[in-house]
C-alpha cells in the first residue's frame, strides 16, 4: 500500500506552484458558483478577508513545505522548459535511475541537455562545429555541420538513455552534461589526430595552388567520425563550408589555430 504522505509530496513535487495555483484557481470558481446560490452577505461571511488571507497563507506554505521536503527526500525529473532532455540518478549503491516522475531516492543527479534536434524520434540530429587550421600568421576556419541519420524503427528509449549518460559522464565533469558537447568534443579529438594534413591542405589553398573544391576534398580525405556514435544512429554525414580566415601576430598567436 502506497504511503498517502509520500504520494503526496510527490505529486506536488512535480510542479509545486503550478499545482497550488489550482487549487487557488478552483476555490475561486468555487466561490463564483457559490454566488449564484447564496446571499451576497453569506458570501462575505464564507469568503471574509481574514479567511482569504488564512487561505493564501496556507497555500504558500504548502509551497514551501513541499520544496523543502522535495529538497531532502525527492528527486525530482528533467524540467523541458528548461531545454533538459532527461535526468539520471545515481543512488549510494550505485543504481542508476532514469527519473520520470518525482522519485522518494535520493543520490546524485545528472541531467542531460536538450539538443537542437530530437534524438529520440527524428530524422536526423544536427550539430554544428570548426575545423581550424594554421597557415603562418593566418587562422583558417572552417564550419562543419555533422548530420546524424537516425534509425526509424529504434526502440530502446531507456537504454538509449543510459547509453548516452556513460558516454557523457566519463568525457565531461559536474552534473550538467551536455550532448552537443560530447558529440564537438568527440569530433575535435578525431580531428586534431589529423592536424598536420589538414594544415597542409590549408597552407596549399592560401598559395593558391589548389582551389577551394579540392582543399575540401582534402579535408575531407582526412576526416574521420564513428557512424555509431550512438546505438539509434545509422549513418553520418559531414558537410564542409567555404573557409574564413583571420590573421594575428604577437606573442599570444602561437599553437595549431584552436
């Protein structure tokens, strides 16, 4: 048997002040009920002021005492208003809880942000990121757009979840992970592996003596990305834009160009 405190809490815990909003909002529409049947005098004797205040007092309280306990007790879930995809929790013992709903466990929680596109049940999942290369004084920058085709017929949505989680936690720290990150970060290490032919291509284009066409074509002789970044991805594509440069000279210009 459900405990009657617990479900309490935990109900409320979803949204403390939209739901005692409601509350407000339907004592309200009782009283504009009320005041079809009733004589205006019983009407201000049910609805006094010091009775209103008493009411809203209770109500903010209860707005409190449940952020407190839900503080100490709850976990609660993901909040999409936020742009959060979902959350994890991991318990003492090393559980790992994909929170759905408020939960009466406590542990360390991790939520995972909410990328530009759907991952769950989309196309495709878009990210943007550079390619920069070093040409002496000058800095080449080179927008990439990964596209990421995604299977139609996946349908693990909680092991997709922990899947993405323990990619995440060993690449990055604290408790707000983020996809786009991982997938940048992922990239731009298979990327820097490559570096030095990719500053080649670079340094051919700005001596002219290949054209923009071939210096992708180069750069993309080079590239390398797991299709399988995750289990619901099929395949990847990488598209390349024209390069941008920008020159610096000084003591803080040194290193590849990132």
């Amino acid at each position: 048997m459900k405990n009657p405190i617990k479900s309490y809490f935990l109900f409320f815990s979803l949204s403390p002040i939209f739901f005692n909003l409601i509350i407000i909002f339907l004592a309200l529409l009782a009283a504009a009920i009320a005041s079809m049947f009733v004589s205006s005098d019983s009407l201000e004797q049910i609805f006094s002021g010091r009775r209103i205040i008493i009411f809203l007092g209770v109500i903010i309280a209860n707005i409190i005492l449940i952020y407190i306990v839900a503080g100490i007790w709850i976990t609660r879930p993901a909040r999409s208003c936020f742009n959060e995809l979902f959350a994890v929790l991991v318990t003492k013992d090393n559980r790992k809880i994909i929170v759905k709903y408020p939960v009466w466990v406590r542990g360390k929680k991790y939520v995972i942000n909410n990328p530009d596109s759907d991952l769950y049940y989309g196309k495709t999942y878009k990210v943007w990121t550079t390619i920069k290369g070093k040409y002496k004084n000058s800095t080449a920058t080179i927008p990439v757009k990964l596209v990421f085709i995604l299977s139609e017929e996946f349908q693990g949505r909680a092991k997709l979840e922990l899947e993405i989680f323990e990619a995440l936690s060993k690449d990055q720290e604290g408790t707000e992970l983020s996809i786009d990150e991982y997938v940048v970060d992922t990239f731009q290490k298979l990327s820097d592996r490559n570096q030095e032919g990719i500053n080649q291509a670079i340094a051919e284009y700005a001596q002219m003596t290949i054209s923009a066409p071939e210096l992708l074509n180069r750069i993309f002789g080079v590239l390398i990305f797991p299709e399988r970044l995750f289990s619901n991805v099929v395949d990847v594509k990488i598209c390349l834009e024209d390069p941008t440069f920008s020159s610096c000279k000084g003591m803080a210009c040194g290193g590849n160009g990132r």
